[in-house]
C-alpha cells in the first residue's frame, strides 16, 4: 500500500519532483487557468508550501475551494492531485466543526496509535490484507490484528463515549480514533449512525475512518441478511464530487461494493449525482486511484466489470470512456 501524503513537509528530505498533475473538480473554470496559478508542472520539485500553492488557486475567480495533495509514488515521481470546488457546483458538504471540549479515555488513544503504527510498518512490508468477514477490520499482520482485537473490547466498554466524541469532541484527531474504534463495537446496528454522521466530518481523517467502518458492516451485513444492517450509500455518492482525494477513494471503493449486484436505486443516484465525478477520475494516471471510478463507470453505463476490465487490458480505457460518454449524450 502506497502513502499518501497529506503535508509537504514530509517528503521535501528527499526533494522528490512531480511526475503527474491531475486536476479535478473543475467544470467551468479552464484548466490553462488553474495551471497557471498552480505553478507546478511535471518534473518540477514539489512545492514547499502547500497552503501557499491552495491560497493561490483560491484567487482564482469562481474557485471556491482549493486542495493540493501529493501521492508517493508512481516511478519514484509524485503525483500532485489538484482538488477544485466551484463557486455554484455540486459539492460535497460537511457539517460543522464540533467545539465540546471532550475526549476519549486515554487507553483508547493509546491503543490506536500504536495501531496506526503497526500499521505503517505492515503496509510497508506489504502486509495489508484484511478480513471483514465480522464487521471490522482484521489484519493479516499479527500485531496489528492484536491491537485490533483490543479495540473491540475497548468499543464494548466506552461505546457511549466513542459515540459522544465522535459527534461532539472540538479535537479531530480525537473524533478519527472514535470513529476508527467505534467500527468494533458489537452490536453493529447501534453505531451505523454515527458512522454514517462521521461521513460527513469536517475532518478528512474522521471521513476516511468512518468510510471503512461502515464498508466493513456493510459486508458482514450482505453475509448475513438476517441482521437487517442498512448501510445508506447517499454520502458515498456525495463523497464523489469532493475537493479531498481522499475522499473520492473512499467513496468510489464502497460504491463498488454497494453496486456489485446490481442495485439501480444506487446506480440512478451516481448517475443523476457524479458522471461527471467518474469520467475525470476513470482518466487518472495512476491506474489503482482510476480503476474504481472506471469499473463504476462501466455499471452505471451498462457494461459488465469483464467488458470494462477487457479494454483496459487491450490499452483502449481512454477509447472506452469516450464511448460511454458519447452514448450518454
């Protein structure tokens, strides 16, 4: 599993340079002009300040809301993602920033940053897989899956606290560790609101937790339909037009579980919500952040996975994408 890279400052020791830029989210304003204000092109070294390089996109006119992300690496090159909300689209929303002055017991936070990184040294070994099969996430890696197995028992002691800190703590940090956590409890139903409430987050890292708990009770529900666990798919739709990377990863990857049967309810709401979402990231270089979207695109548009996945193979993605395009039209 690949990093990705939120702050600048992380990876300027290595002084890396960009090998892609991609730019999404930007329907009317001309990309000539979002290049311009960006300052970066490939091969350039990575820019020292992302808050800078996001202030100059916002002096745009009808750029509402700029972000800047770098994704290490494809080649030994970044990818810069070039996130852009206009003045009048479609855009994802979030609530508020919480502001209560409340926090997680410190067993908990404890417990999930040393999970987080168990994490980081198992990814970069290569060690990712996961079971979802009961609801949350069970790794592979064996210290991981014990500092997993903790949190389950910490989610049936402090379920109400996981809860209230989720929706209400003013430290984000704080509401990323319930929302992680609160994925263990035990009785699944009890806690798809909160997750469905950390969706909508002001904060990507609470988001992006929240996302993969609710993905994995929504696979322990479809193993058991008896539970009647409803996990509504709405907000992945909406994550789709985020400004975040982060975020469309995350949306399109759950919306491929909800969508792998077919479900039109699900399919008519993409459709109605996010094409325009998909075709940008379908043309993304990186082929792990594009083939989601890509898959996607082919369901709402008609075709199987094997139809899309033969093109792709064939070389012929962009051809293809162009074809579902102008049959829509």
């Amino acid at each position: 599993m690949k990093a990705l890279l939120l702050f600048f400052p992380l990876i300027m020791a290595a002084q890396p340079r960009v090998g892609w830029v991609e730019i999404f989210g930007a329907k009317k304003v001309p990309p000539a002009r979002i290049s311009k204000a960006l300052r970066v092109n490939a091969g350039d070294p990575i820019p020292a300040s992302k808050t800078e390089v996001e202030e100059n996109l916002q002096d745009v006119p009808d750029v509402v809301r700029a972000r800047v992300e770098g994704f290490c690496c494809q080649d030994g090159k970044v990818i810069l993602y070039v996130g852009i909300e206009e003045r009048g689209a479609s855009a994802f929303q979030v609530l508020p920033e919480p502001d209560k002055d409340v926090d997680l017991p410190a067993e908990i936070t404890a417990v999930y940053r040393d999970f987080a990184s168990a994490l980081a040294r198992a990814a970069a070994s290569g060690q990712t897989q996961e079971d979802l099969t009961r609801g949350h996430s069970l790794m592979a890696d064996l210290p991981c899956r014990t500092l997993q197995d903790r949190m389950a028992g910490l989610a049936e002691l402090h379920e109400d606290k996981l809860r209230e800190v989720l929706r209400q703590s003013g430290d984000p940090e704080q509401r990323a560790i319930a929302a992680y956590v609160i994925g263990y409890a035990k009785d699944k139903s009890k806690v798809i609101d909160d997750l469905q409430v950390g969706l909508q987050d002001p904060d990507e890292g609470t988001r992006r937790n929240a996302a993969r708990a609710l993905k994995a009770i929504a696979f322990y529900g479809s193993l058991n339909p008896g539970l009647h666990l409803r996990v509504q798919p709405t907000w992945f739709v909406e994550m789709l037009n985020s400004s975040s990377l982060s975020d469309r990863l995350e949306g399109a990857n759950a919306l491929l579980f909800f969508t792998d049967k077919p479900n039109e309810i699900v399919l008519d709401n993409i459709r109605d919500r996010a094409m325009a979402s998909l075709y940008e990231m379908s043309q993304w270089q990186y082929l792990p952040h594009a083939l989601p979207a890509y898959l996607l695109l082919g369901r709402v548009s008609g075709k199987t996975d094997q139809e899309m996945q033969d093109a792709w193979s064939r070389g012929e993605r962009e051809s293809a994408i162009q074809s579902l395009r102008k049959s829509r039209k």
